[in-house]
C-alpha cells in the first residue's frame, strides 16, 4: 500500500512538472513569460556541437555512397550490421566485369590477340576489384565507423544533456514567474492575507533557489562535454588523415596495374586473327603505347617484316626458316610454346596445322606459335 501510494504521489509531482514545462514554454512562444537566455560561451558549444553533427552525418553517408554505389547492397549491409552479423561477400562491379572479359577470352581463344589480350584485361579487372574491396574494409573500419561511433553515441550523449538543460531552464524560469506571481499578488492583498501571502513567498523564493542550482549544475554537465568537441574534431582529422592514405593505396594500386596491363597490350598486335580462318595481316606495335613505342621500332628498323603472302609461302614449303618473336606469348597448353618478345626460334610448317599457326622450336622445346607474334629473319 505505501509503495502504491508513493508511486500515485510521483506521477503526480512528474505530470504537475511536464504540466508547468508545457506552461512555461507556450507562455515563451506567446511573448508573455521571460526566458533565462544560456551565456554566449554555451551556445557557441551548442552551435559548435550541432555543426559537427550535421556535417559528420553528411560526410559519411557520401562517403557510404561512394564505396559503395549500390542502394540496396548499403540497405543490407545497414541491416546485417543492426543484427550484428556479418554480411555475405558478394562479387563487385571490377571483378564481375573481369570474370566477362576472361571468360570472353576463353571463348574466342587464348591464342588469339583479341582473345589473349581480354585475358590480360580481364585479369587487371579483377585485381582491381579485390583492391576495391580492401579500400571498403579500410575506410569502414579507420574512417565511417568513427564518425558512426561519434553520431551514435557521443553526440546522444550531448543532446539528452542539453534535453536536460533545456527542462531545468523551463523549471527556473517557471519559480521565476511563480515568484513574481507572488510578488504582485503579495502588493495587492489586504491586510489580512498577508501572513499567508509571505509564506507563498517564502516557499516560491525556496523553489527558485532550488532550480537555480539545479540549472547550474546541468549548465556545468553539459558545457564539459561540449568542450570535448575540439577533441572530437582532432581525432576525426586522423580517421582522414586514414583514409586519404587508403585511397592514396587504392589509386596507386590501380595506377600500377593499368601501367603493366598497358605494357602487356603494347606487346599485342594491333589486329587480331579470327576464328574463321581469313587472311590477317601481320602485326604492327600500337602507335598508342608510350611504353614500348620508340624501342620497338628501333629493334626492328634492320628486320623484314612478313608478309601474309610471305608466311603463305612459307607454310607451303618443306623447309625451316628462323623467326625472330615480337611480342610475349604465354602458352595456353602443353601443345603450344611460351614465346619472349626479342628471341629468335626455329619455325617450320607442319601438314595439316591450323593456317594460323606454325611449329616453332627452341633448343629441345617445341610447340605451336601464333604466326602473328613473327617477324622471318632474312
């Protein structure tokens, strides 16, 4: 029974509390009560402090966007992480578009330029991809979640403080008008009201007193953990400083790799043989590659380069001529023979081989080559 009357009596005091707030704030709104205004130092903090969070969420949920474009993959990535399990890895855009282009490759031919060189492409494209993961992980982990951790949980922490300010501002500016109420009243009463209009007073003066000191105290508690907005500011310089370094990474990784797939396109002929059987003509270094453009020509400035009449000839006839190789070829089984760009082999037709091909020999290794890599030696 006494508990159940002490929890009627609390309700009561916290719905006569909300009751005079409510009263206090309209009464605010309306003009017609006055409002304890926060000293300048706090609401620069307050100000300072809402600034940060407005700018924080906006920086990380672009920087979401940007690792990752897709709405709904962040959808469930946001939901996985709110049921605190670990999201299912998924293939991203590079490495499915790596995955096409090889198995591209593989239809039309390895042993074809067109067919070894979306191989190559295709295999960038996948580095690139697991590169683009790595910088995912890295800025999620040294960059969003902080920013995360200081939206949901510091910033909380800050705004149920000032909620808290707010209401003890409410409470003093309430005994305040209470006791200028009372005040006024106190001058207009007869003589024989007066005793009890100063007991009024005495307890509204005890009431002001009180929430004066309450509202300093939350004034304090809250301007402590404003100040720690500098701090915030400073860790959050290093979480970029963090991830600035991980796309530095990720850019320089792709820069690297695009550099060496260039090197290994510059070494492929400029048209491709097809499938078909039809006449191709001989290959020719890319004009476009900066790589290995000026040094290709000078190699090959004393060679004679093939031509498709030429190599028909040479199919034809029984004998073995010596080739000098144009670009790299990695073979693409046991049948046929890797070729380095420079070095001269042996090559012979053999009765019935592919018109594309030839037999080349090196020392005691032999295999199929791509006529397209030769260039005949006089």
């Amino acid at each position: 029974m006494n508990i159940m009357d002490f929890n009627v009596k609390k309700l009561a005091a916290d719905a006569g509390t909300f009751l005079s707030r409510a009263v206090q704030f309209t009464e605010e709104k309306l003009g017609q009560a006055e409002k304890t205004e926060l000293d300048a130092h706090l609401e620069n903090l307050l100000s300072k402090a809402e600034c940060t969070k407005i700018w924080t969420e906006k920086i990380m949920k672009q920087t979401e966007v940007l690792l990752q474009p897709n709405p709904n993959a962040r959808i469930e990535e946001f939901v996985y992480e709110k049921l605190d399990r670990k999201a299912p890895s998924r293939i991203n855009n590079p490495e499915l578009l790596g995955q096409y282009m090889i198995d591209a490759g593989t239809e039309f031919g390895p042993g074809t330029a067109y067919g070894n060189a979306l191989i190559k492409c295709g295999e960038t494209q996948k580095r690139i991809g697991t590169a683009d993961r790595e910088l995912i992980q890295t800025s999620a982990l040294n960059f969003l979640t902080p920013l995360r951790n200081f939206i949901e949980g510091d910033y909380k922490t800050i705004a149920k403080e000032r909620k808290l300010l707010q209401n003890k501002r409410l409470d003093l500016d309430a005994a305040k008008t209470r006791l200028k109420k009372a005040k006024a009243a106190e001058t207009r009463a007869s003589q024989l009201n007066s005793a009890r209009l100063e007991g009024d007073n005495v307890m509204s003066e005890q009431e002001l007193r009180i929430t004066q000191s309450e509202f300093d105290r939350q004034a304090e508690i809250t301007r402590l953990l404003l100040e720690g907005i500098s701090s915030t500011h400073a860790h959050h310089l290093r979480c970029l400083n963090d991830f600035v370094e991980a796309q530095m990474t990720y850019y320089a990784q792709c820069y690297q790799y695009m550099l060496d797939l260039q090197k290994q396109l510059g070494s492929f002929p400029s048209s491709y043989h097809s499938n078909n059987n039809q006449t191709s003509v001989a290959p020719v270094p890319s004009a476009s590659s900066n790589v290995v453009g000026s040094s290709a020509l000078t190699s090959t400035s004393s060679l004679v380069i093939t031509s498709p009449s030429n190599l028909t000839d040479l199919k034809e006839c029984s004998g073995s001529r010596r080739a000098r190789v144009l670009y790299d070829y990695d073979a693409a089984n046991s049948a046929e023979l890797s070729l380095l760009a420079d070095e001269v082999i042996t090559v012979f037709s053999v009765v019935g081989m592919d018109s594309d091909w030839l037999m080349g020999e090196r020392g005691n290794q032999k295999g199929r080559v791509p006529i397209t890599y030769l260039e005949l030696l006089n």
